[in-house]
C-alpha cells in the first residue's frame, strides 16, 4: 500500500561556484570601506552618489511639474468620460 501513494522528491538546487577571484573580492570589499569612510554609503549601506544642488532642483522640478500636469490631463479626461457615459445612459433611458 506504501508504494501506491509514492510522492516524488523534490528536485534540489545546487549550485557550484565556477571562478573566484579573491583579488577582485578584496578590491570591492576596500572599495566599499573606502566609500564608506568617505561617507558614499548611508545607513542601509546602499550607495549614495553626490547630487549637486542644481541638479537635484533640475529633476525636483521637471519632474514634480510633470507630474501634476499629467495628473491633471488624466483627471479632465475621467470626468469628460464620466459626463460622456452620463449622457448616454441618460438618452438611452429617456
């Protein structure tokens, strides 16, 4: 009766690393300390480019503006079809 219930394992996952430079593990881990000491990464550890302050007003601008105008757009045309549909069902309905 055991064999007629037989379930299938799953199948594994294994992964087996190909190369490995430790030179270039070394690098990246000075670089990261380098950065870090230089203040370049923040809490999360992420790292955190330097934004001069006319582009950070550049792209707060173009795209807070964009924004608003295509929230707009898109709002006017919502109502217009809203309005639209209203006027049909109210001449379908008359």
């Amino acid at each position: 009766m055991g064999n007629f219930f037989k379930l299938q394992k799953p199948r594994q996952f294994k992964v087996e690393p190909r190369y490995w430079d430790p030179e270039k593990e070394k690098r990246e881990a000075r670089e990261r300390r380098i950065r870090s000491d230089l203040g370049l990464l923040d809490e999360s550890g992420a790292y955190r480019p330097y934004i001069s302050r006319e582009d950070f007003r550049k792209g707060f601008s173009n795209g807070r503006w964009m924004d608003k105008k295509q929230r707009q757009r898109s709002n006017n045309r919502l109502l217009f079809i809203i309005l639209l549909l209203a006027a049909l069902a109210f001449f379908m309905l008359r």
